[in-house]
C-alpha cells in the first residue's frame, strides 16, 4: 500500500479527458487503486472523437509538437505508439503562394537561424528583424520583468506587420488559444523557450494520425483496465462531500466511495458546482469561476476524393480561417478538409451554414476549381480553454482542502491550455497522491 493512502486505498478520478487519464496511468503505474468518473460515454474530455456523417471526426484539432514530452511519454506507457499515430514534419509553416517557412534537419539552433534566413515571402529585413526578435528574448532568458500582451511586446521590439501576421501572432493565437491583443507574453515566450528555441526534434510538429480519443484516451482504458483500475462511463458526479477523513461523490442516484483521496479533473466551469458545499474551497470556487474562456471552431468540409491540401497543414492569413489541415493526408478520408478558427472573433456572428460557406470560398483561394463539398459539419467549443491573459492568477494542484487535488489544463503552470498542459498537471496531481492526507 502506498505510503499516506491509509486504510480506504481507493482513489478517485473525476474526469476522463488527458489530465484525468494521465492521473490515474500514473496512479495504476504506482499500483495505486483508482476509480475514474466520467460523465460522457466517449473518453477525452474537450479532446475527444466525435460520429458524423459516418466518419470518426475530433471535436476539435489539436497541433502537437515535439516538446509535449510527458504526452509522448505517457503514450509509449500505454502502448499508444507515438511513431505510429503522429505524423513528425520539422517545423513548416506553409501559407501557399505567400510564405513558407520550413526548418532543415540541423541541431539546434542553426535549425531555426536557417529556417528564419531561408524563408520565402519574407524581405531580408523581416527576417533579420525575426531574428533580432529571438536574440533579444535569448538574452533575457525568455523572462519578462512585468508581463504584457503579446501586440504589446511585438511592438515593443518593432517587428514588422507582415512577420507579424504570417509568424509570431498566428503562432500566439494558435498555442494560447487568445488574440494576440490579449495574449500573455510572457506564457508565450515560454512556449518559444520550449519549443522554437530548444532542440530540433522540440519544434518538430506532431499532427495526429488517428482521432483524439484512440490517440492516448482510449489506450490509457485498456491500461488502466489491466493495472487493477476501473472507469465508470456515464456517471455525471454532481457533488463531492467530505466524511470524516474521506470524500465522497455524488451522482443523481448514487453516493460512490468512500475515496482517501481524490483528484478533481473536470473543465474548470464544472469545478465550483462540485465543490459548494465545502467551504474550505470558497477562495478557489470563486477565482475559477472569474475566468474567462475562448472558443474553437473547426469546420470540416468533405470533397472528392481528389480534392487535397499542398501540404497536411496549411496557414491562411487573409480571413477567418486560420489553418487547414488536409485529413487525407492523417489517415482520414481522402477529400476530408478541416478548418479550424482558435479565440474569439467575428465569425461566431454566423450560422454554421454561412460560415461553412465562407470558409469553402476562402479554401477555394488556395485550391483553383474546387467543386463544392459533399457536406460539411461546424463543431463549436465555446469554452475550449481559459483565456490566456497577462499576470492570470490559475489554482494550484493542491487545494485547501487535503487529500482533494486539481488537474486539467487551467491549474498553475507555465503553459496555456494544450494537451501537454494537461498531461502534465495530471502527472503532478498523481505524485501528490500519498503526500497528501486527509485530514
């Protein structure tokens, strides 16, 4: 038995998306037992697979790269082959017929320094700006003395509106999921540090083969499955009470436990209802429900077979889409295009049949004679992840309360909200377990 578990050995698990599967791996890797509680019958979370028209879809795509090390780890523990199911490109951002920039194989950080330098759509003062830019935040270790936004500190270093438009903001807005307007610099500089500015294979992109749920969800199950764990599949918990020196849930018609000790890894607007009747939690209930959040948009638009990307990922810098990824090329089926728009803005004022066609006309700019798709299908999270703002104050993993942890991509980190954010916040609330008692 674990050292701090005590006589009730169980441990529960609210939430199956990443942070909530990568505790309880953790947890069932430690031969710590654990249950996990999910409300959906489909396993991911926000990052979860999605039927329609017959074809497995994502509710939403996510961008990998290489520096999602805990991810990738987690992965192989599992025995989700990360060789199989991603597909690892160097770092290319590619706006077709405007800009292209692709990193070669060279240790870092002649990578990038050749990537900047060799960029096509780009003057040489641009690129030099670029790497004037990187050199600058070297310098400073990637650190801020007073965080500002992203609009901001790009001003602040006189970078150019075309590098700025093809580049460091599309790049902000796609890893913070925030307007750059409104973006956390520093959080994004944390990103670079990790990721542009690390080793080569960091900055690789990693673009999933296979839906989100079988990408490591899924796997995890069988896993944990195998490790003396359990998930109950379509048990909404509704509250969680503390009895004595252990917890216990709360579902329509159920009480569950009781439970040593518990890891609560919802999205971060189910948190405050799950915790109203623990006082101690007060403080935590009202700052998580402050936050504010930003929405996805992917739109996926089905052509024939012959219809395909120039690449598998392709920006687009004039309109509301923002990138495009060509499903044919994952895995998928051939003709299947996404679409995806990350943060707020205009386009949430259209039906989803206008924006479909909007987004067909703007694909149409990148792909001369495009026939029109055989369907299409918008699927809207309107709260994917918190907004990403300067100087936020995110909870922390332990919690007034002992024995009751947070996880998911909202809780204190480095990071905005990603599915590494998450894997790794699930990690940390896992190593928790057994140092935290239950009063």
């Amino acid at each position: 038995m674990a050292e701090g578990i005590g006589e009730v050995a169980q441990v529960a698990v609210i939430g199956a998306g990443y942070a909530g599967m990568a505790a309880a791996v953790e947890l069932a890797t430690r031969n710590i037992p654990v249950t996990v509680f999910e409300a959906s019958r489909v396993l991911g979370g926000r990052a979860r697979a999605v039927e329609t028209h017959g074809v497995t879809l994502d509710n939403g795509i996510h961008i990998m790269v290489g520096a999602y090390h805990e991810t990738l780890r987690l992965m192989r523990q599992v025995g989700a082959d990360p060789a199989r199911l991603l597909l690892r490109l160097p770092l290319t951002l590619a706006y077709p017929g405007e800009l292209l920039l692709a990193a070669p194989r060279l240790p870092a950080p002649l990578h990038m320094l050749c990537a900047l330098l060799g960029t096509s759509g780009l003057n040489w003062s641009e690129k030099f700006a670029a790497i004037r830019f990187m050199r600058a935040i070297q310098r400073n270790n990637f650190r801020l003395s007073t965080d500002c936004t992203m609009v901001a500190l790009l001003e602040a270093h006189r970078q150019p509106q075309r590098l700025r438009a093809y580049l460091w903001e599309p790049l902000c807005v796609a890893a913070l999921n925030t307007p750059a307007d409104a973006a956390s610099a520093q959080i994004y500089l944390n990103v670079l540090r990790d990721s542009l500015a690390a080793a080569r294979q960091a900055s690789d992109l990693l673009l999933p083969r296979v839906d989100l749920g079988a990408l490591f969800p899924d796997t995890a199950a069988s896993y944990l499955a195998a490790h003396g764990g359990a998930i109950q599949r379509g048990t909404t918990i509704e509250r969680i009470s503390k009895e004595g020196k252990t917890y216990v849930l709360h579902s329509k018609q159920n009480r569950h436990g009781p439970f040593s000790q518990v890891i609560v890894a919802v999205a971060p607007y189910h948190l405050p209802a799950l915790v109203k009747n623990l006082p101690e939690l007060n403080a935590l209930r009202e700052s998580v429900a402050s936050l504010r959040f930003e929405p996805i948009v992917t739109c996926y638009l089905s052509y024939p077979s012959q219809v395909r990307l120039p690449q598998a990922m392709v920006g687009h810098a004039h309109g509301i889409t923002q990138w495009l990824f060509d499903r044919g090329r994952l895995g998928g089926p051939s003709g299947l295009l996404a679409a995806v728009i990350s943060a707020r803005g205009r386009h949430l004022e259209l039906s989803n049949q206008a924006l479909a066609e909007r987004i067909h006309a703007e694909i149409a700019g990148v792909l001369p004679n495009l026939p029109m798709p055989l369907w299409t299908q918008v699927i809207t999270e309107r709260r994917a992840t918190f907004s990403c703002t300067p100087n936020l104050q995110r909870p922390e993993t332990i919690t007034p309360l002992p024995g009751l942890l947070l996880a998911g991509d909202y809780v204190a980190a480095e990071y905005p909200a990603t599915l590494e954010t998450a894997v790794r916040s699930g990690i940390r609330a896992a190593a928790s377990i057994g140092q935290a008692t239950v009063d």
